[in-house]
C-alpha cells in the first residue's frame, strides 16, 4: 500500500498545469456536494467587463467555502443586470453557486465598501 501514497500526489502534481488556466475543476464542489444553490463569498478586482455577454473577468482572493486558491478567470453572471454598476479596475465582493452544469455563476456583485 506505499506505493499508493507516493502515486496520489504525483497525480494531483501533474494534474495541476492542465486547471492552471482559467478554472477551477471542482473536487471541491463534489466534496461541498449538496445544496445546489449555496451562495460562495469572494471577494475580487475586475479585469474585464462584458456586459452584453454577461461575464467578467475577476482576479479573486482565495474563496474558502469552495477551497479555492486565488487566481484570476472568468465567470458568467447568472442575470447581465447585476453588472450595472461594476467598472473595470474595482474592487467587488461577489457571491457565485454552481450550476447543474458544474460551472459556477456569479449571482451577486457589489463594489467593495
Ligand atoms: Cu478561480
């Protein structure tokens, strides 16, 4: 059973490079697992508006509900309105869940007070 224990972290090594990108792929959500609607807090600065597509690009501080690191991608917002009042280069806390499809979409964004 050693050798076990040195494969399982070779494996989450190597698999790292291939997430590096742009999202997380979530371990973490299976864990969390359950409710499918649970509102996960970060808190974040805004790269990137689009608001016609509606998504942004946040580089977001490490979000510990999900285990998250920080890093910077993209996210889609669940409602384009909720956008209004975001500029680029703010500062913002944002609420996301997961979607029955694994992503996650930003439900709430607010410039941070
Ligand atoms: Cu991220």
């Amino acid at each position: 059973m050693k050798k076990v224990s040195y494969i399982l972290p070779a494996l989450a090594l190597l698999g790292l490079p291939a997430y590096a990108g742009n999202t997380h792929d979530h371990m973490a959500g299976m864990v969390m697992g359950t409710a499918q609607a649970q509102a996960h807090k970060g808190q974040g600065i805004v790269n990137k508006l689009d608001v016609l597509a509606g998504s942004v690009n946040l580089t977001h501080d490490p979000i510990k509900s999900l285990g998250w690191s920080g890093m910077t991608m993209d996210f889609k917002v669940k409602n384009k309105a909720i956008l209004d009042k975001i500029k680029t280069g703010t500062k913002v806390d944002f609420e996301i869940t997961k979607e029955p499809d694994g992503t996650f979409v930003i439900t709430r964004i607010t410039p941070t007070k």
